[in-house]
C-alpha cells in the first residue's frame, strides 16, 4: 500500500493524497493552492493518471481542500465524489463562486497586463470555468456521518464529524487486508458555537493529520469575545470601519452568532453590519437547512424560536451595486467580506478604500497562509500591492486567533493521544514546516510512534 503526498506539505493550503492498495486509488482532497509561492501548482497537472482513480473523498468544502476538483475533471478525472450532506450542498455555491472569481480574474489581468505592455508567467485564462464546475456537480455523492461506503471493493471510508466547519469530517478508510489509516481533515475546536465538537477517534494504523496551529495555543474561551467588541467599540469612536476578512463557511456564520450576541448585550454600537458576499448569504440558507448538524445548544435555540443566524443591522450585499454602495455610505461600519485570505473576491475592495485610513481597522479572525495576501498585511509589509496598486497602510491591524476554526497544539495533541494503541506512523501536513516540525517534536516526546513532515510529491509505503 502508497500514500502520495499531493499538496499541502510543509504548507497550508492545497490538500490532496492518494492512498493506493491492490490497483485501487483512492484521491482524499483536491484543493486550490492559496499561497503566492505556490499558486503556479494549480497550472500544474495531477502527478498520477486521474483515470486511475477509482473515487475521491472530500473531507470538507474549503476552497483548498475541493477547490481544484473541476480542473481535475477538465484534466481527466471521471469518478464519485463522496462528502457530507451538508458539503454537498455548499460545494454547488463554492466551485461555482470560484469559477466566476477565476474567471473575473482572468479578464481583470488581461486588462491590466495590456495596458502595462507585459505578459505573466502562463496565459491569462481562467483555471477553470462554470461550464468545468457542470461537469464536476453530478459527480458529487452525498453521504452520511457514521456510516460506511465501500469504494472499488478495496476501501471502507467512513466519515466522522471534524468539528471544523458544518459538514466537514475526518476520514477513517479500512482497507481490504485490514490496515485502518485516518485522515484527520482539518480539526475544530471544541465548545465552539453551531458546529459539534471533533470526533475522538481510537483506532488507526496510520494518521493524516493537520498542523496548523502545530506550534502554538490559542487564549482562553471568551477572550476573543472581549477582544472582538472593544476592537468595534474603539474603531466606532473614532469614526472608522472595522474590516473583517472572513471564510464564507462557518466564520462569517460563527461572527453574525457572536455579533449577535454582543448586540443583544449592548457591548458594541448600533451601527450598520454587512456582509458583503453572496456566497456567504447562500451559505448561511444551507447552514439553516442542515440545523440537525449543529451542536445541542444551537438546535435548542432554534426549537426554542431565536434566530441564531439573523441580527438587527445586519445587511447582506448581494450584488455588486450593494458592494460598492458599502464604501459610499460615510458612515461607520462592520464590514465582513470574502476571501478570508485576502487572495481574491471583495475584501481587495473594502482593503484598497480602509487600509489608506488610519481611523479604520483590519481584524484578521482566521488563519493566514504564508505568501497570501492576508499574510503579508498582518506581517506589516507597507505599502501593499492590491490590483496592481501600491497601497499605503495607515489602518490599525490586529488579529483574534480564538476565533480559529482550527485546533491548537494542546487540542491536535489530544485528539492524536486518543488512539490505542499509538498509530504505527503519524504524518503531518496541512501546515507551514516550523509548525508540522514544533508539532512533531511534542508528539515523540509523548508518544512513542514515528512522526513524519512529507515533502511534496513523496510517496511512502505503508
């Protein structure tokens, strides 16, 4: 049996493995590289014959862990692919807004490259396109958690509850000899709003799992709460807009839950909220209906008649007349917006008007790849390059890391002290090199198992 460590090693973004026993292949993940060293991977074909995949598993509908799948079709690949109800449903939403992103892009570059009189590196053309993402949809196979699929007669997947964002999951793939290997997807927190806690699982083999936050912890509950109201509180006062970029999935439904919340307390002002994405706003109808997968406490207030997901002043900016009128209106506002990263959608245009003023501020609330945009913003860099401008950065920039949809090192250590006994082999991806490296040193000081940190395109025998 191979494992092929396609993406995502030794970096964030870009997830995709091929797990190969007796002539089946199995493909966990295929998704969009986000960070700017790495983007030319997108361009670049699958390393393994697509044809030979006999299914892909998709632990969740984050664009770097589904967000290449039409290239994929386009490039060849014609096989199921299973992921959660929920995912299913939002998958339509996020391939299709990436299509058109991709698409917007393209024809954005062109412009500019010819009024610039110089050519990049591959041809201005969308990566993939609508008519790519049509092709892709009918292939997508909803499943449910808990209950096994047998895959080319060679693989049981099961999926289990990740806790990360309303759908996502971790992987258990049974083999037809026996072997169990995980793939842990990417691990949420626990005593998070709406989604459940992470699955604790027992038994494996081999584990996959991430390292994102491999090398640090997060604060304590409820001090990111503090911290999101006195940062609006104090941004409010001095007449700036408090920017939020936000993942359409989970965080701009955990931040409307929270805003609520702090609005319902009278903790912050009573000022225009927006969420300027229209896959957001349609992400939050799926969320609505697919409430039997929230945690207990959401489920009960929803029986109980609140509206977990609407808040007053709360305005969604569907279309780009809507979007553009956000920054016309002088007066101060919470703004939320897509990408989370930076890398692409709306949030350029709320960046490119807020960060010139210094009475504004940037509130990163999730995590950012090295290389994106988001990255280099938080890391001071001044000015910054947006649609080919040099923009100056005079807002305030700050960052609540409690609002991660990821766990900490102290949560990835015991979701992996679970298993008994100890996997035979434990390897790290999903995270930059010195966080998967902190992370590895502390499970071999707590563990006695072999931790690997693959390389990208390393293929290991398991």
């Amino acid at each position: 049996m191979k494992l092929h460590f396609l993406g995502a090693n030794r970096q964030v973004t870009g997830s995709c493995y091929c797990l190969e026993s007796n002539g089946k292949r199995l493909l966990v993940d295929c998704g969009l590289y986000q960070e700017r060293p790495f983007k030319d991977r997108n361009w670049s074909p699958l390393p393994i014959d697509p044809k030979s995949i006999n299914a892909v598993a998709i632990t969740h509908v984050h664009i770097d862990h589904i967000g290449l799948l039409p290239r994929r079709v386009n490039g060849g690949l014609f096989a199921p692919v299973y992921m959660t109800r929920p995912s299913a449903d939002m998958a339509q939403i996020m391939l299709r807004d990436s299509a058109r992103i991709q698409e917007e892009d393209a024809k954005y570059k062109r412009r500019r490259h010819k009024k610039e009189g110089r050519e990049g590196p591959h041809p201005v053309e969308a990566l993939y396109t609508d008519e790519d993402v049509s092709q892709t949809l009918p292939l997508i196979q909803p499943v449910d958690y808990g209950q096994p699929i047998l895959i080319a007669d060679e693989f049981s997947v099961t999926y289990h509850d990740a806790g990360h964002i309303l759908g996502s999951s971790m992987l258990e793939v049974r083999t037809s000899d026996g072997k169990c290997i995980v793939f842990s997807g990417d691990i949420g927190q626990h005593d998070k709003p709406i989604v459940r806690d992470p699955t604790m699982l027992e038994h494996a083999d081999f584990v996959v799992m991430e390292s994102t936050y491999g090398d640090r912890n997060h604060p304590p509950h409820g001090d990111h709460e503090h911290m999101l109201a006195e940062s609006i509180t104090e941004t409010i006062a001095r007449g700036g807009n408090v920017v939020i970029p936000t993942f359409a999935v989970e965080r701009a439904q955990e931040l409307i839950y929270y805003l609520g919340r702090l609005a319902s307390a009278n903790r912050i002002p009573s000022v225009p909220i927006f969420l300027d994405s229209p896959m957001a706003a349609n992400i939050t109808e799926v969320f609505v209906k697919h409430r039997n997968c929230f945690d207990e406490e959401a489920i009960g207030m929803f029986h109980d008649g609140k509206k977990v997901l609407d808040i007053p002043n709360l305005n969604l900016s569907r279309t780009r007349e809507q979007s553009r009128a956000i920054n016309i209106d002088d007066r101060p506002s919470i703004i939320m917006a897509t990408s989370g990263m930076c890398t692409a959608g709306r949030i350029k245009y709320h960046l490119r008007y807020n960060l010139p003023r210094e009475e504004s501020t940037i509130l990163f609330v999730g995590y950012q790849a090295n290389g994106s945009l988001g990255r280099i913003i938080k890391n001071g860099t001044n000015p910054v390059r947006i649609h080919g401008r040099q923009i100056e950065v005079k807002a305030e920039i700050k960052s609540l890391s409690g609002f991660s949809g990821h766990t900490d090192q102290q949560g990835l250590i015991s979701w992996v002290s679970h298993f008994t006994p100890v996997p035979k082999r434990i390897f790290l991806s999903h995270g930059d090199e010195d966080a998967a490296q902190a992370l590895k040193e502390l499970i071999e000081l707590n563990l006695e198992t072999s931790v690997v940190v693959p390389e990208y395109q390393q293929v290991v025998e398991l």
